[in-house]
C-alpha cells in the first residue's frame, strides 16, 4: 500500500478515499454523537445543537460530517505538501498517514471541535508558508490572521497558534509594522463582532470571559493505544532522521517550510495543557504527525521498514476500530 501511495498519480486521490473508508468503516458501523468539551468554542457549539435538533440527535449524520471532513483534510495538506516540495518527489503518503494517524486512536473517532479547527490549521501552514512570494502580503496575513480568530472561537485553545503565526512572520517576512498589524487586527476581528453581538443583544451583563488554566491533560488510554503511540513514536523518529539527512538538500524556503511544522508540531503537542479535556485535544498534533511520518514511508531504501509499521498500524486501526472501541 505503502508502493502505491509512494507514486505520484492522480488517481491516488481516489483510492485514498477508498483507503480511508475502509479503516473508517466503523464510524458507520458504530456511529457515535459529537464530542462535547468544556472549550469547544461557540461557533462549534452553536453548530452542534442546530445539528442535533434538525436531525434529530442522529449519530449517523456526523459520522459522514466527521469522514468527509478527514477525506478533504488528508486531500488538502497532501496537496500543500506537494506544492511546497517536501519532499524529494510528490506522493499520496501524508494524506494516507494522516488517515492512517486519525483511526489509531479511539478519542479521535468522534466529530470535534478539534477535529473542524484542523481544516483551518492545515490552510493557515500553507498560507504562512507561502508568504515570502505573495503578491499580495498584507491581504494574506490579514486573512491568516482572521482564520486564527474563528479557529479559537471554534475550540477555544487554538488561540495558542498565534506563536505559530508569530514565528512565521519572523521568519519568512522583514519586519514590517503595518503587516504585523494587520495580522492582529485579523484576530481581534472576530473578537471585536462577537463583543458588539454581545452588547446589542443585552447580554454583556451575563457574558463572562473562557476560563485560562495550565493543567495536566486527562488521558485515559488503553494497553493497545499504548502500543500504536509506540508505533506513532519510532516511525516519528524515524522521519526525523532521515529529515535531517535531506535537509541539506532542499532549499531554503522548503527548509523554512519544515521550521513552521516542528512549530506547529510543538505548539499542537502544548495545547492539551491549556483547559484541556481529554485525549481528543492531541488531533491537532495528527497534521504535523502525519508528514513526518509520510518521510517515514518513504525515504527507507530497505522497504521492509514501512511495510511492516503500516501492517503493524492497519492492524491496530482494525483492533482498536472494531473490536476495542
């Protein structure tokens, strides 16, 4: 499997859709209600309850809500990845991790608020990556800026991507003070409609600020995720390692593409320290996750290596999918 998405063909993108349907069959099988936590922002909230009073609390709705939003994430960031150049050559492998990533874990199998902001995430790297050739820099950053603020108004946490943004701007940008101004003023968009709403409607007397609490994340995992985090770890890396290897090879603007996800990977991993609720906060990692293990799969000369961590996550995924849950 590993060969084929190895390959740089177009009709990949359909059987990636064929792939993910057939390690997320379950979510039809055993549909499951939304996620509901305590920092899952107000759009998502708002979403949530309009969706379940129209249809009726049905779980089988959101588990096609949930598989078409992992179909046109791993779509997506595949996409970016090739235009960027991540890689040597362009394949299908990091869209077929990031499926692969999202079904090891029994926590990540409901629709989220985590889950939706991944949409948003994997558009802010690509735009943040792009920045040093825009034409149009101001309008981008401005943009980037505005998704961050519906990003935390989503699953309130994410606000946290602002050091993302931040560090990309330093290093993809001279420093300019009107663009910098322009990317904060994109966020605090979203805050300044939500405050006047507020004030209109006549609720700023009951309205109080989203709790900020550094705590310990409540994770609550079983021997066999135990085993597949283990998985997750050494293909991990072991992308690395042979990241570390290319790098030299690439250039600049790649490498500096290959700085925002280590950043995106570091700030991801934090976020279940801050109002965190479960294991289900850590989705945001899986974007990051899943393209260094897609160098995994695909820079061994020995094939043997990513063919047997691909069985050995297939298997996990159908133990856990069906049988664990």
């Amino acid at each position: 499997m590993t060969g084929i998405f190895k390959a740089n063909n177009p009709n990949n993108n359909f059987l990636l859709l064929l792939y993910g349907l057939a390690i997320k069959f379950h979510l039809f099988v055993f549909p499951l209600k939304p996620l509901k936590q305590g920092s899952d922002g107000i759009i998502y909230t708002s979403l949530i309850n309009s969706f379940e009073k129209y249809f009726s609390g049905s779980s089988f709705v959101f588990s096609i809500i949930c598989f078409v939003l992992l179909y046109a994430q791993a779509v997506s960031f595949n996409k970016f990845v090739n235009d960027q150049r991540m890689m040597t050559k362009p394949n299908y492998l990091t869209g077929m991790a990031y499926l692969l990533l999202t079904s090891l874990f029994s926590d990540w199998f409901p629709l989220s608020a985590a889950l939706i902001c991944n949409t948003l995430l994997i558009w802010i790297w690509a735009k943040l990556s792009i920045l040093h050739n825009t034409n149009t820099p101001k309008a981008t950053i401005f943009n980037i800026g505005l998704a961050l603020g519906i990003a935390a108004f989503i699953y309130t946490p994410s606000i946290l991507f602002v050091v993302l943004f931040i560090i990309a701007l330093a290093i993809t940008r001279p420093f300019r003070f009107s663009e910098w101004l322009l990317g904060f003023l994109g966020i605090l968009t979203c805050y300044y409609f939500y405050a006047a709403w507020i004030f209109i409607s006549g609720r700023w007397k009951l309205y109080k600020l989203p709790p900020f609490e550094v705590e310990l994340p409540k994770i609550t995992i079983d021997r066999w995720e135990m085993i597949a985090l283990g998985l997750v770890l050494a293909g991990m890396l072991m992308g690395l390692i042979f990241m570390r290897g290319q790098m030299r090879r690439q250039i600049v603007q790649t490498r500096k593409s290959w700085q925002l996800i280590y950043i995106y990977l570091l700030v991801a991993a934090l976020i279940p320290f801050f109002n965190a609720d479960s294991f289900n906060s850590w989705i945001l990692a899986t974007v990051p996750t899943s393209l260094i293990l897609a160098a995994a799969f695909f820079y061994p000369d020995k094939k043997w290596f990513p063919l047997i961590l691909h069985c050995c996550m297939l298997a996990l995924c159908i133990t856990i999918g069906y049988f664990i849950r």
